[in-house]
C-alpha cells in the first residue's frame, strides 16, 4: 500500500480513534466523571492532531504541483475527518452542559 491509499488509511485510522475517544469521553460525563472526560477529549483531540498532519501532506502535496488522484477512498477518509471535527464539537458542548447541569452556579 502506498501513496494515496495509505494517506486515505492513516487519516482514517487517525480521525476513527479520535471519534471513538469523543465517544468515550461523553459516556464518563454521562457517569459524572469529569476529569475522566477531558483526558479523553484530550486523547481524541491528539488524535485528530495526527490526522490533521497527514491531511496536510497531502494539500502541501498538492500544492507543490503533484496532483491528487481521486478515489473513493480518499473520499470516505475525508468524510470521516469532517465527521470527527463535527463530533469532537457537538461532545464537548454536551459534556459542558452536563458538567452545568451536575454542578450549578
């Protein structure tokens, strides 16, 4: 496996760990642990971050003139990076109306 296809795979494996860890994170604050949640939240987020560097070598890639073969792959992989980047967003707004709500002002 090479080139597009194991780009397509890293991104992949990378935004599909950090969706999990989200996940993960809202079911502790769902269990009232807190701290629990952030290390998770924190966890997806490093993973995202790895996502994000080879998402990124694929635009400077691009950008430096290589073009980029479409496939359905790589389609699906960028699928699933936006999804996580929605996910880490809607969780940590839940987590912090459930941290409100477990502890009012």
């Amino acid at each position: 496996m090479e080139g597009t296809e194991l780009i397509a795979f890293q991104i992949i494996s990378n935004v599909g760990m950090a969706k999990t860890k989200f996940i993960e994170a809202l079911a502790q604050a769902k269990n009232g642990d807190f701290p629990g949640a952030a290390s998770l939240m924190k966890e997806g987020s490093d993973f995202l971050v790895e996502g994000h560097k080879v998402h990124g070598e694929l635009i400077k890639n691009e950008a430096a003139g290589n073009k980029t073969e479409f496939s359905i792959l790589l389609m699906h992989a960028e699928d699933q990076f936006m999804s996580a980047e929605t996910i880490k967003l809607l969780i940590a707004e839940m987590i912090e109306w459930r941290q409100e709500l477990t502890f009012p002002n």
